[in-house]
C-alpha cells in the first residue's frame, strides 16, 4: 500500500515549466540583437576608443585619405571646429605644415587659427571636384587653400579618383546607396570590424600603419632630405605633352563656385623648381601664360591668389627633386603662408 501511495504521488507531481511562445521568440531575439549592437556602436564611439585605435577604416584603398578622415575627425571632436583646411596634392602633403602656420599667424594677428593638412597623394582635379565639396559640406571650415600646379590640371589619369571617389563610403556621401556604403557611414563599430580584419588578414596592414605613422596628427607629412637634382618624378614627365581641357576648367570653376560667405577659398600657387617647369610644352613661358591665366580666373571672381614662383621665392636647396619641398623648404613657404592669410583675413574683418 505504501509503495502504491508513493508511486501515485510520484505519478501525479509535475515540473514547473514556463514557456514563451514561439510568436515571440524571434521578436525578442531581434530586440536583444538591437541592444547588443547599440552598446557596441557607442562603445566604438566612445572617446576612450578612438584614442586608442586612431584609425577607422572606411574600405577605401587610398590609406592615406583614410588616416586624414580619421585624424580630422578627431581634431574636431577635441576641439569643436576646425578653421582652415589646405587641400591638393603631394606638394601640399609635403609642403604645408599646419603647426608653423597656426605659430606664425599668431605672432602676426594675436590671434588662434586652427589649420589642417588635408593633401592627397596623386590628387588631380577629377577627384578635388569631388573632395573639396566634401571637405566643405563635412567640416564647414572657415577657409579652404587649394595648393595648385599644372599637374593638377594636366589631361594625365587621375590615379586617386577610383580608390577615393569611386568607394562605397563616398559615393554614399554623394548620395549614392549601397548597403556597405550605409555601414561604412553610419556605423564605427562597422568600422571598427573592418578595421581588426584588416590587421589580420591584409597583407598591406605595416604599410597601413606605417603612412599614420610617418604622418603627423594635422596631416604634414615632410621630407627631410636634400634636394637631388637628378631625382626626377615619373608623373612629371607628362607634363610635356601639358594641356588644360575645358571640361578640366570647368571641374576648377566648381570648386571656385564654394567661395562665398560662410567659406573662402583661397588659391596657393605650390612652389617648384626651374627644372619642373622647364619640363612643360614650352617651358617657363608656358609655366607662365597657364598661371596667369588662373589668376586672371581668381580675380574675375575676387578669389585671392597667392603666389611663390613669379619671382621664384623659395630656392633649389629647400626641394627634395623638382617640385616637393623637404622639411626646411615646408617651414619656410608655412610661414609664407601665414603672413598672407593674416593679411587677407584680418584685412578683410
């Protein structure tokens, strides 16, 4: 009887069981998958985070661009705004240092300015119709420097254009939708992901890293080397066949057409030597005739211009090889610099 009992009392017992029901178990799943990836995307933005890992990749091939988006983020997020940006090629990443200028300016005027080095390696004007308005629209800075030469403007491929412009994440800037480019715009912790795969897997990573290394937080990236009269640089070797298209004027008028009351634009006629310009169709003359041309261009719209070559101010011993200034030479035209925007901003107050 006993074990009867038992066993009835055994069989009647039951667990206490709570189930969900299946309706909701995916909508709950997704919610939690929303939480864990908002934690994450404000961990990624998090100050303490992007200290430390500096560089947030953005699935462009040009490295370079990629470390000066990251390094002006920054900038601006530790202080606010950023004044004056200078934009253009190697000779800007070389020849522009954005510390000298801020120094030198304040000696002139008494006055801060803040100022970044937002030069592109290989930049021609297919990719600064693009990138300038960019620069622009991204960071509203007061002042935007074009430093310019006639490769800029020569018929030549533009070699940076498809690696910068034509990536997901700028297109998606232009307004073009593509999933990547929707992650790669909103998303640090997309970022982030891309950026540890990179570390990784990419065989280029030490080259990666070794372009935000040898590249200062403001974007300057000097030379210290003597100038070597010999050292001739393969793109300048089609500046012999020189030609300036209409549909190339017409990218630089675009860009011209920024200027107005919340941004100025300023010209920087990027300093060479008499080889550089010895190596155009036509030599010193021509050099001369498409400079004054762009001057007559500046003008017409009252866009200040500054030049360095007419009369030639900075000497051979301050280059690297024709046309890029080493570090004494970037000091030199830096502080150039500074005395001329003082004079046109704070005359212009």
């Amino acid at each position: 009887m006993i074990c009867l009992a038992k066993a009835k009392y055994m069989k009647s017992s039951k667990t206490l069981q709570v189930k969900f029901p299946v309706a909701l178990t995916i909508p709950y799943a997704f919610i939690y998958l929303l939480i864990y990836l908002l934690i994450l995307e404000n961990v990624a933005k998090s100050d303490w985070i992007q200290d430390k890992y500096p560089l947030r990749r953005l699935g462009i091939s040009h490295y370079q661009f990629e470390w000066k988006i990251s390094n002006l983020d920054a900038l601006v997020r530790a202080q606010g705004e950023i004044d004056c940006i200078f934009v253009g090629s190697s000779l800007v990443v070389r020849g522009i240092a954005p510390k000298v200028i801020s120094e030198s300016y304040k000696e002139e005027t008494g006055k801060d300015i803040s100022c970044f080095n937002f030069g592109v390696d290989s930049m021609k004007m297919p990719s600064a119709e693009y990138i300038i308005p960019f620069l622009y629209e991204r960071y509203h800075p007061r002042v935007i420097v074009f430093g310019i030469s006639p490769r800029e403007f020569n018929r030549e491929d533009d070699e940076s254009f498809e690696p910068i412009v034509g990536s997901d994440w700028f297109q998606y800037q232009l307004g073009n939708f593509s999933w990547k480019g929707l992650a790669y715009s909103n998303s640090y912790a997309y970022q982030y992901l891309i950026t540890w795969k990179s570390k990784n897997t990419d065989d280029n990573w030490q080259l990666i890293e070794d372009i935000g290394d040898k590249m200062g937080f403001l974007g300057f990236n000097p030379l210290d080397v003597e100038f070597d009269p010999n050292l001739i640089n393969v793109g300048i070797k089609a500046l012999r066949q020189f030609k300036v298209f209409n549909r190339t004027l017409k990218k630089f008028e675009k860009i011209l057409d920024l200027d107005g009351n919340d941004v100025e634009i300023i010209l920087l006629e990027m300093p060479v030597t008499s080889r550089y310009t010895n190596f155009l169709k036509g030599g010193q003359k021509r050099y001369n005739r498409f400079f004054n041309q762009i001057e007559n261009l500046a003008f017409s719209r009252g866009i200040p211009f500054i030049r360095t070559n007419n009369p030639r101010e900075i000497p051979n011993r301050y280059f690297i090889d024709t046309h890029h200034l080493n570090l004494k030479g970037a000091v030199l035209l830096s502080n150039l610099l500074a005395e001329e925007l003082a004079n046109i901003l704070e005359v212009e107050k």
